[in-house]
C-alpha cells in the first residue's frame, strides 16, 4: 500500500514487490476503483509526490504512521491493540475468505504464496475456535 503511486489509480490489476524481490500481481475490485478516484480529489501532496497515500501535510505515509493510525482507531472501537497493525489485515482477510468456504488454493493465490503451506497458518484456527467446534457437537 505505502508504494502505492497515483499512476495505479484506474487499474484492474496491479503488480506488487513481495518479499525476497518477488512480484505478483494484486486484482482491484471495481469499487475500490471508484474510491480511490475520489480519494484522489481530496488528496494533499506536496510538488513532486507521486506517492497515493499522504499525510496531511502531503508527505507519503511511513509503515510507523500507519500502524498509530490504525491503533488510534483500535482504541476508539475499544478493540484490544496489542496484536493491531497494518498486516494483521492481510491476516483476517485471508481467515474471512476461508470461513467464507473459499479453497486454501484460491486464498493463497490472492495472497500471492508460492507455498500452500505459508497459507494454511492462516487457517490455523485458536483453542477457543478449535474448543467451540467440539463443544457444538452433539454427543450420543
């Protein structure tokens, strides 16, 4: 998201710079299209700042700043803070899209893993989550 450039604004698919230098590309729904086209129009930047996402002093956003902004907005929702940050995102958008029945196989292609395996940790499911289900099931 940080590397994110105006120049993607308008674009279906985008290609994104991984971990280890790898690339893949990332699909962008339509309406997330839209909004970001009006995020466009009340965008502050600075001469020169190519980057889409500023502060509001037009500067581009740090990783750090982000993750205050995302707890700032934690601890309004008095959700608990202590494992907030940007990539905890990533995290529940894959465990949606599981719960959802959507195929491991098609989650780690969205997420862009290589690895079936690197995705099934975010199948992983807690001891409450694991407990619930035996406790939901109907004993003789």
């Amino acid at each position: 998201m940080l590397s994110l450039d105006i120049s993607v604004i308008g674009k279906t698919e985008i290609p994104i710079k991984g971990k280890k230098d790898k690339y893949r590309n990332v699909l962008i729904p339509d309406k997330l299209i839209s909004i970001l086209k009006e995020y466009l129009k009340v965008r502050i930047a600075r001469p020169n700042i190519d980057k889409l996402f500023t502060n509001k002093n037009g500067n581009p956003l740090s990783r750090k700043y982000v993750d205050v902004i995302i707890k700032d907005y934690g601890k309004a929702a008095k959700i608990n803070i202590r494992k907030l940050h940007a990539h905890a995102f990533r995290h529940r958008t894959a465990i949606n899209l599981l719960e959802l029945g959507y195929n491991l196989f098609y989650v780690a292609e969205l997420l862009g893993h290589s690895d079936i395996n690197t995705t099934r940790i975010y199948a992983r499911k807690t001891k409450g989550e694991l407990l619930k289900a035996i406790n939901s099931l109907e004993l003789i």
